[in-house]
C-alpha cells in the first residue's frame, strides 16, 4: 500500500529540497493510531520545517506539518476506533514526528482530540494550530478579566492566520478590535473580519522611548513579539493583559518593569504545544462555539500538498494572508 507525502530531504551539502512523493506505508513511524488525512493547513513553522528546518527537524527524509484532521484507519488505542473523526495540533508532530503533509500519519493516541461537533475536517484545518493559538490566547485574557466594552483590543501580525482568526473572535464576542498590520492592502480584509481600527505597522515600529505611554489598549493577542511588544506594553490601560502568542517580528523583548509596577499589567505565554488535552478541548468547543463560519471561510486559500515549498518560503516572509488549508489527497 503506497500513499502521497510531501517529503523533505537532506542533501550532502546541507540544502534541504521538498518534493511530494509516493511513498510505502511500511515507512510510516511508530504510533498506536493511523488516521486518512484529509486537510493540513500552514503555520509559521511549518515554513521553517519546510525549509531550512529552522532548528526545529531533527531526522531527514522528514514529513512536515505540524497539524492535520481525518479520519481514524487503524488504532491500538481504546480511546479511538475507526471512523472517529480527529484533530491534532502540536506534540512537535511535524517537527520530530512525522506530520500532516500526507495522506496518512500514524501518531499516538493522546496526541488526537474529537473534531468538534459542528466543524468539518476542512473548517478544523482552516483554524489549525494558528487558530487553536488565537482561542487560548482569547481565553487567558477573559481569564485574567478582559470583558467586551473594557475598549479597543490590539491585535498584532493581525493579517496573518493567528492575527485574523483573534481578529473575527474577538469581534464576534462583542469587542471592538484595532488590527495591526504592515500591509495597507489588507485593510478591508481585516474590517470585513470584524476590525474597526487599522494600526499601521510603522506606528510600533520604534523602540520603547518612554516606559508609559497613554493607556490604550483593554488587551492584546500579539503574534510579533520583538520591538512592538515592548510598546503594547506600554500602551496597556490599567491592569490589562497582552497575550505573547508569537515572534514574527522578533525574540528579543526590551523593555522596562515599569508598566508592571505602575499599571499592574499582565504579559501572559501562550504555547498551544504541550496544552493539556482538557484545555485543547475547551478550547475547541469554544471555537465550535465562537467563531463565526462566515468570517473563518473569508481567510481560507486552499492549497495542495504541491503548492507547499513556495507558500512554506511565503509565510517566512510575512506574505501569506490568513488561513492555507491544504488538501492532501
Ligand atoms: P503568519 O506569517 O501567518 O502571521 C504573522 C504576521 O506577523 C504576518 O502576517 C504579518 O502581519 C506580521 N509580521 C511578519 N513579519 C513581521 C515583522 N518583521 N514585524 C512586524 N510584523 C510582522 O504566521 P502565524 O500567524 O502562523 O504565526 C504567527 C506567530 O505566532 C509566529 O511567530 C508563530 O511561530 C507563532 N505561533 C505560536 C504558537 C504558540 O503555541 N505560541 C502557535 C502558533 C503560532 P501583517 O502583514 O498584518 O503585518
């Protein structure tokens, strides 16, 4: 029995090439279930496993994608059986493990979750680990008491798969959202999505100056990190929260203890990775639940398993907008 995967492969000289391949099923790693891949979608990381492996790809041939919905085939694992419907996300599934860029991946057990009742396997991908991210970060700043009408939340890298599913969340649960983002072609997107604020890149792009600024923010989901983090920080009203979800515009963090002493502010680390299976659960209820249809479809570009090395190059550049859903077979 052969299936389609997307391989990537090492060379002598170090450079890494990715090509779809049919491959035996005999090749599939260890694992207790078997699961047809219907979707996988494309993260941040999935372009670095797709390229230089970014630190992340321990063993070549390797097969990326860190997220995938399907169908179980085969399964040693009383919990699942065949035909249930699944999702995984994180695990480093992907990145050590084998991945969803295939027809079929073989994982262990307590790596899947249900699809949630009301998603299809293509509606799960099209919110993915990117959209799974943007959930928990949503629910640690309710937990940590943002409330809708506590004034405008920020969302940065808001063009961008986590930025666009915070930004049609936040706004489907009553709150008014300002959407950062360096690409102006983007505005009406983002406004169709439920942003009624446009924040123009540039306008934190500088490094922190003065520790306060005037409180603006009620909260913020950011997925850049670097320079404009810092600033976020600066800009929160009293006792607000941003959630650190990612480093598209760096890792480094500059800034100064003040807005935490004198503001009582909150900078809250989100990891979708290793998130206990109750809390993944709880979040995907909540995006059944939350997140309007309409708005997921609007950032959905489909894609198939050929189309991936250059969207993988796509994303490192910061040039795919919303949400890739992958079709592999
Ligand atoms: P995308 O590439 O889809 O989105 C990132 C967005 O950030 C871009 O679209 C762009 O938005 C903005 N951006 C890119 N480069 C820069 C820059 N130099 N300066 C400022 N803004 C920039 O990636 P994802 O949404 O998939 O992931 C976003 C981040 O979240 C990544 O760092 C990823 O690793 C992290 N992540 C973390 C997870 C976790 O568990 N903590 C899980 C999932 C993702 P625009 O064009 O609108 O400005």
């Amino acid at each position: 029995m052969t299936f389609k995967a997307l391989i990537v492969e090492k060379d002598n000289e170090g450079k890494t090439r990715a090509s779809v391949q049919e491959i035996d099923e005999s090749r599939l790693p260890e694992g207790d279930v078997t699961v047809a891949v219907e979707y996988s979608t494309l993260n941040y990381k999935d372009g670095l496993c797709l390229t230089t492996g970014g630190g992340l790809v321990k063993t070549y041939p390797h097969v990326p994608g860190i997220d995938f919905a399907g169908t179980v085939e085969s399964s040693s694992d009383p919990r699942w059986k065949p035909g249930d419907k699944v999702v995984l996300t994180g695990w480093r599934v992907g990145e050590i493990w084998w991945g969803g860029y295939a027809q079929k991946a073989r994982v262990k057990g307590d790596w899947l979750v249900p699809l949630p009742e009301g998603l299809t396997t293509r509606q799960a991908m099209a919110v993915g680990t990117a959209g799974l991210t943007s959930m928990l970060a949503v629910m640690a700043l309710e937990d940590h008491g943002l409330k809708p009408g506590a004034g405008p939340v920020l969302v940065t890298g808001a063009a961008g798969g986590v930025g666009s599913v915070a930004v049609a969340l936040l706004a489907a649960l009553g709150h008014e959202v300002a959407a950062v983002t360096g690409r102006p072609e983007a505005e009406a997107y983002l406004r169709g999505l439920g942003a009624s604020r446009i924040v123009p890149r540039a306008e934190l792009s500088e490094p922190v100056k003065r520790p306060l600024e005037s409180e603006t923010w009620a909260g913020c989901v950011d997925a850049v990190g670097g320079v404009m983090l810092a600033r976020v920080l600066g800009q929160l009203k009293y006792g607000a929260s941003a959630a650190a979800v990612g480093l598209a515009g760096g890792a480094q963090l500059n800034t100064t203890v003040i807005p935490f002493l004198l503001r009582g502010v909150n900078l809250l680390g989100i990891d979708s990775v290793m998130q206990p299976y109750e809390n993944r659960v709880r979040a995907w209820n909540r995006i059944a639940r939350d997140l309007p249809m309409d708005k997921l479809e609007a950032m959905v570009q489909p894609a198939t398993l050929a189309d991936l090395p250059a969207l993988g190059q796509a994303i490192l550049k910061g040039q795919v907008k919303g949400r890739v859903v992958v079709d592999v077979n």
